[in-house]
C-alpha cells in the first residue's frame, strides 16, 4: 500500500528585526492553517524562522545577542505554533536558534526541529556547515555563523515519523554531498531543509547571477543521489535590506522540482509525496549496497583536509 505525506512547504518573506516573535508566529499560524487547509500532514518552515537573520550583523553586546536565541523549546512565544498544531492535527518543522546550558558553558546552535501529530518533537539536528567567518571581515556585509554557532554535535539523525524515515538539514549544509549521503545510508526517504541565502555576500557577481540555479542544482542533485524526497523552504525577500533568494521547491526522488513558489514572501506550496517513489531508485540506480564502493574509493585522508587553490 502507497504512503502517502501530504507536505507544505511554507516560505517566509522577511523578518525585519523590529518584528517581534508573537507578530512571526502569527505568520507561521497562518501558513499552518492553509497547509491544513489543503489537507497537509506537516508544514515545513524555514531556518531561524522566528527572527531576522542576525548574522548579517557584528553584535557585541551579549544580551542583544542573545535575544535572538530560543532557551526553551517550546516556549511562550512559540507555545501558539505547537497549539494550533496539535488542534489541527498537523506536524511541522522549525528552525530556530537554540541555547543550551550544559556542563555550566552557555552553548549556541542553528538548530530545526521536527514535530509530530501529537505535538511531541520526533527529531532534532544540529546545522554542521558554518558558512561565513567568526571575525568581520572587510565588506559591507558580514556572515558570521561562524561567530555565532557551534558545529552541531547530533550528526545528521534520520527518525521514524509520518509514516517513512525522516531527516533534517539547513542551509549550508544543502550545498555539501556529504549531507545527504550521512543520510541516504541510513534510508533517508525525505530531507527538510531551511534556508536563509543572501545574495553578494562574497561579492562574486559570477556567483550571485547563478545563486537560484546553484540552489536547485545541489537540491536536486542530493535528492535524485540518495532516492529521497526533498522538501527546500526559504526566508527570502528583502530583509534589513539583504537580499535573500526565494524558489522554495519540493523535490521528488527522481530529481524533478514538482512544487515552486513564485514569490518572495510568505507562500504556501504543496504536495502529495509517494514515500515509495523512491524504492525504484534504493533497489536499482542507487542501490548502496550492491554499487557503491567506499572500500575502493582509495584513502580519503580526512585529517589532510583540503587542497587550498593556489590564488
Ligand atoms: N546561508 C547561505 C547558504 O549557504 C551562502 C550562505 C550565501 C553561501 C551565498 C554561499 C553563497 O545558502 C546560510 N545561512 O547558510
């Protein structure tokens, strides 16, 4: 019998950063509730969902800093999003920025979450890939995760939820194989990925012309590689004037874009993911098992690390 999941994708348009968290979780309700509405089983919403995308920016001042951070998830700002969940019936997953105390050291994530049905939280990662710098450097515009994230320390979990096998990546981390194949050997069927992507930040025009296509390509190339469904949703727009991409997809096993928005602001996409569209794929082209050669593939000497291009 098929399994079906009925996904959203909710896109956010921007979060400027005098929007507090009740005014965004009212945004998130109200995509929860048309996803609902279309009969979806889970809305998917974007990285650090719940405010503006604060690295762009040197902060200094610890608790300016910190405010841009969840220590508690839920918790009363976003006690509204779970609630309305669970009366609906419906999952979600949220990014967000996470504080943790542990062994007496204050600890910074880029954290996604996924909840079910019941409002339980089925899964959690951690972002692993920083883009970006830890100091300012000397461009008009910062990026610094680097600064202000840990590297996540969950690996990249794939759980049981929704009827398949579900896993979690955001941002940066789409753009690096090794993401989806951590999650393709453990029989990944569908990969949630947030995504908050300026436009200039490393003032490359070569790249800023192809930033839409570099994003479907490492999408695409992810899902189709690892047999899985991928669900892709941006914060875009204009944001404290950065410009972030949009074109939030839903991609099938095969490679194929079958839902887009066409907005840069919050919009709702949908659809009805067969999680077995991606067996005929598992079993045969990318049958992990039966072709894939890690034995083979000669010493990779991870510690090397990589090769520097000369400039
Ligand atoms: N954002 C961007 C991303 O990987 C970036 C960073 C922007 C990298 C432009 C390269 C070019 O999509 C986050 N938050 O990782």
């Amino acid at each position: 019998m098929a399994r079906f999941v009925k996904v959203a994708a909710a896109q956010m348009g921007p979060v400027q950063r005098s929007e507090d968290r009740a005014s965004v979780v009212k945004r998130l309700v109200r995509m929860m509730q048309e996803a609902h509405g279309w009969g979806c089983d889970i809305v998917v919403f974007p990285e650090l969902a719940l405010t503006t995308f604060f690295p762009r920016w040197l902060i200094e001042d610890e608790d300016e800093l910190d405010s841009y951070y969840e220590t508690a998830m839920p918790n009363t700002d976003v006690q509204p999003l779970f609630d309305e969940a669970k009366k609906l019936g419906i999952g979600f997953c949220l990014g967000y920025c996470e504080i943790v105390h542990e062994n007496g050291r204050k600890r910074r994530f880029n954290t996604s979450i996924t909840v079910d049905k019941s409002g339980e939280i089925i899964g959690k990662y951690r972002k692993i890939h920083m883009p970006g710098n830890s100091e300012v450097w000397d461009k008009p515009a910062q990026h610094l995760e680097k600064r202000y994230f840990e590297i996540g320390d969950l690996g990249f979990p794939v759980f049981e939820g929704f009827g398949g096998k579900l896993g979690m990546a955001i941002c940066n981390d789409r753009r690096w194989p090794e993401t989806y194949r951590c999650m393709g050997l453990q029989g990944v069927e569908m990969v949630m990925i947030g995504y908050n992507t300026p436009v200039g930040i490393d003032y490359n025009f070569d790249h800023d012309v192809l930033a839409s296509f570099h994003n479907h390509l490492v999408l695409q190339a992810g899902a189709h590689q690892n047999s899985t469904w991928v669900v892709a949703v941006a914060k875009c727009g204009i944001e404290e004037s950065s410009k972030m991409i949009g074109q939030s997809c839903i991609i099938a096993p095969s490679g194929e874009i079958v839902a887009m928005s066409s907005t840069l602001g919050d919009e709702v996409i949908v659809h009805k993911c067969d999680l077995d569209a991606g067996l005929s794929y598992k079993e045969d082209l990318f049958n992990l098992g039966l072709h894939r050669r890690p034995e083979h593939y000669g010493l990779i000497v991870e510690t090397a690390g990589p090769v520097t291009p000369q400039k």
